[in-house]
C-alpha cells in the first residue's frame, strides 16, 4: 500500500509551496476584509506576514520549473 522509495520531489514541494502561499494571504486579506469597521487597515504584523507568504510564493515558483529531481 505504501511505497518505501517515495520522495518528495522539487515540482511537488515547489506546488505545496505556493499552495501554502496562497492560502496564507488570501487568509490574511481575508481577515482584513472582514473586519471592515476597524480602524488602520493592514498593520505591521499583516504586512510582514504578506511578505513572507509572497516570499513562500517566489520560492514555490522557482521550484516547479526543477522538475522530478529529489528535493
């Protein structure tokens, strides 16, 4: 049922990436969104976790490209 030889390999890891990526800042736009009434609009911990997301992006995306190999 399990394969022992399965290893993750730089297209899967770089997919999961964005993936991850995506889903980090749609949630914390989201999370903006939906509390509308505040005052301030995206403070300084939502902006460096922006960065990071987009970071996590950049970085999934130059994995995809690498193919099969082993990560």
């Amino acid at each position: 049922m399990w394969r022992s030889d399965f290893t993750f390999s730089k297209r899967l890891l770089g997919t999961l990436l964005v993936i991850l990526g995506l889903l980090a800042a749609g949630g914390i736009i989201a999370v903006d969104l939906l509390d509308a009434g505040r005052e301030g609009g995206i403070g300084p911990a939502q902006q460096l976790a922006l960065v990071v997301s987009i970071g996590l992006i950049l970085l999934g995306a130059t994995l995809i490209p690498l193919g099969h190999d082993p990560a």
